[in-house]
C-alpha cells in the first residue's frame, strides 16, 4: 500500500514538472486585429419633399402714376405651404433646386397721404418660390443659400375713410426675384428640420382702381421679408459608412 501510494505521488510531481514544457511547445494563438472604427456620415443627395410654416412682413409703397406719393405700409401675417426639390452632394458641397408653395395673410394699410382719410391697404394671399441652391455640409448639419424667382398673388383695396366700406378694389399677380439662407439638421436618415430666411424683391408694378365715378392708378412698389421652419423628407440617398 505504501509503495503505491510512493508512485502515484512520484508521477503527479513527474507530469507537473513537464506541463510548463508542454505548454511552451504549443504553437502561439493567431491575433486577429480589431475592425475599424466605423463614422457614419450623412447623405444630403435624394428627392424631399416637406411642410413649413412661419410669418413675413411686406412692405408697400403706393405712389399715384404722375410722381404723387400716397404713403407707404407693412402688410403683416402668418404662412403654412409646402416645398419639393432634389439635392446631390458632392464631398462636402451640396447642391440643390426647389419649389415652394404657400398659403399666406399679410396684409396692412394706412392712411392715404393725398386721399385721407382714405385708406389704402394691400393683402398677400398667396406667393411661390423656384429656387437653386448651394449648401456646405458637416456630416449631418447644412448651411445652405438660395436664390431665383418668385410670385405674389396680391389683392389692394382702398378703404373710404368715412363709412369703412371699400370704394375700390383689383388683385394681381407679380413676379419678381428671391435671395435667402437657411441652416437645416438631418435628426433621422430621412428626416431634416431647417430654419430658412428669404427677402423677396417683387418691385414696382402699376395698379389700375375702378371705383363709382373715378378712375385711379398707383405704382406700388413690394418687398416681403419671410422666416420659415421647415420639416423635409428625404427619398433616398441613405446614411452610409466612412472608414
């Protein structure tokens, strides 16, 4: 018993003392590199099409054709429309054309200064926009300028200053030209909020007034200054990956 007890202690020791050597004849692990870190980066390129809504001040000269001027107003109001465009971007540079269509309410008088106490007011009813772009991106965050044509669908009115009823009373369409900037986030893939400002140059255009018993004609001169927050979505062009 005592002999076997001998010899199993003397081959444990035996077999602990060649499990280092053992253990270094194994061939080392393979090391596999970590992969690379992945930035996601967003695509501005695609189709959008969104809602915005905001307010606009326009601001209106009435002039009598003959160089008799009648005064001048701010026509003040709320705005909800829609727009659709497409962008394709190019390295950091994005470009872009647009449309826009809105409903709008602007609309002020004053009193005439050749007329009083007539009033003359102006309303804006609705106006367009047809736009290209030119945008800098960081990742998912867009600067961007625009600029091309725009449209006003204006009714004018003057109001007798006695009864308050209107004496006359025409609309008209005009066009004219449109600058502005925006700053717009992709929070989603498809997803972007932008806050936009856009100064409207629609110039002079002559009026012609049909009242009972008169005929009158004014060179009104219009300029709208919008704001605007706009929620876009985007067809396409998904967030990709950049090593």
């Amino acid at each position: 018993m005592m002999k076997k007890l001998l010899l199993v202690t003397a081959s444990l020791v035996a077999l602990g003392a060649a499990a280092p050597a053992s253990a270094a004849d194994l061939a080392a692990r393979p090391y596999t590199k970590a992969p690379p870190m992945v930035a996601a980066i967003y695509d501005w390129s695609g189709f959008y099409i969104g809602i915005n809504g905001g307010g606009a001040t326009s601001h209106n000269c009435w002039d009598l054709v003959g160089g008799v001027r009648e005064g001048c107003h701010d026509a003040t109001g709320g705005t909800v429309g829609g727009q659709i465009g497409y962008r394709w971007q190019t390295g950091p540079v994005v470009f872009g054309v647009e449309a826009q269509g809105n409903w709008a309410d602007f609309k002020g008088d004053n009193v005439s200064a050749f007329f009083a106490p007539d009033r003359n007011r102006t309303k804006i009813d609705a106006f367009g926009l047809f736009t290209g772009q030119i945008g800098y991106a960081w990742n998912n965050v867009l600067l961007y300028a625009k600029g091309g044509a725009a449209v006003t669908d204006n009714k004018y009115d003057i109001i007798s200053g006695v009864g308050g009823g209107v004496l006359a009373s025409t609309t008209n369409t005009r066009w004219g030209g449109v600058v502005g900037a925006g700053i717009e986030y992709g929070f989603a893939p498809s997803w972007s909020v932008a806050f936009e400002y856009d100064h409207m140059f629609m110039d002079r255009q002559n009026v012609t007034f049909v009242g009972a018993g008169f005929v009158q004609t004014d060179s009104i001169k219009q300029d709208v200054d919008l704001f605007t927050a706009r929620l876009n979505y985007k067809f396409g062009g998904p967030v990709i990956g950049k090593y």
